[in-house]
C-alpha cells in the first residue's frame, strides 16, 4: 500500500524538489486531470503541460507565503488545473460545455491566484526567448540579473571594457524583447 502524505508534507516535498514526493503526486492526481482535459478537448501533451504549470504554480505560492488552504491538496491541485485549461480554451476560442465530474473550488479563483497564473505565462514565454539567444547573451543578461558589477562582466567575458560591455548587454535585452514581442503568445497573454 502507497503512503498518503498530509498537505503540509506534499508542499515541504514541492519546495524540496523531492522526487518521491512529486512521484507521488504525479501518479495519485495527474489521471484526473488527464481525464477533465481529454474530455474537454485537450490530449495528453496539454493534460502533461497543465499538471506540470499547477506544481510550478503551488511552489512559486508556496516560495512566496501566499498559500492558505482550506481544501484537500487534490482539490486544491485539480482547481488550479481546471482554471488554466478553461483559461486555455478561452485562448483557443472554443466555446463548449466542460464536462466535469470532480470536485473543485471556486474560491481558490481568487485575483492573487490569476496573478500567479498570469506571470507564470509571462515566465514561460520568457525562458523560451531566453533560451534563444547566444550563450554570450545569456552569459550578460543572467549575471546583470544576478546584479554582478560591469567590472566583473567585462573580466568574465573577456571585454576590453565597460562600454563596450554596457552597448551588448543592451542589444542582448533588445533583442530578447523584440524577440518576445514576435511571438504570438505575447499577444495572447495582453489580451487575456
């Protein structure tokens, strides 16, 4: 028989990264969520896409103390799950009746929760740009994110000097955004 975890021990295995713990909730929760998708037009590569967003959502709520449940963490988890895939749809523009026979909770809808969900698109769209770009962008702009003085920046990449370093870390950024801007997601998520 599998140990069942209390929602305290589920959420200290998220912050953890603890593998048996995010086995555990992949297998005792991910077929409901499979199931809701499927039958509201989705496949598996949404239902695997939104169950993976949800956990990234309760860590970054849970990071920032913004977590105050009052139902199951499968409710909870499969509240959340539904919120995005109607979010999704809306996106789609398919408008069908959701078949839904699991419970969920309205109240967790609350403006803080669609924020959350919100920056985690704009994170996601983020990542796939940044991932884009050449390693020496990438180098510049993660450690100017990571606040490392110019001084350092220029000895790290080899620069002559801190103008120089200044004008690439300036048309890494513009072109990161530009890149973003492109995308079609971009416009999706300000319409949303």
């Amino acid at each position: 028989m599998m140990k069942s975890y209390t929602n305290e021990e589920l959420f200290q295995g998220i912050l953890r990264h603890d593998n048996l713990i995010l086995q555990y909730i992949y297998k005792n929760y991910f077929y409901k969520i499979n199931l809701f998708i499927k039958k509201n037009n989705g496949d598996d590569e949404d239902s695997n896409d939104i169950f993976q967003e949800a956990v990234i959502i309760i860590y970054r709520k849970l990071k920032d103390n913004d977590l105050d449940l009052e139902c199951s963490f499968e409710t909870y988890l499969y509240s959340i799950c539904r919120y995005m895939w109607l979010k999704q749809l809306e996106k789609r523009k398919t408008k069908k009746k959701i078949q839904d026979s699991f419970e969920f909770n309205e109240d967790i809808y609350d403006q803080a929760f669609e924020n959350t969900v919100d920056m985690n698109e704009k994170y996601r769209l983020y990542q796939k740009h940044f991932q884009n770009l050449g390693k020496d962008c990438q180098k510049i702009l993660q450690m100017s994110f990571d606040r490392i003085p110019m001084k350092q920046i220029v000895q790290v990449m080899g620069f002559q000097n801190e103008n120089y370093a200044r004008k690439r870390k300036q048309k890494c950024k513009e072109y990161l955004i530009k890149s973003i801007k492109k995308d079609i997601e971009y416009r999706k998520i300000l319409e949303g």
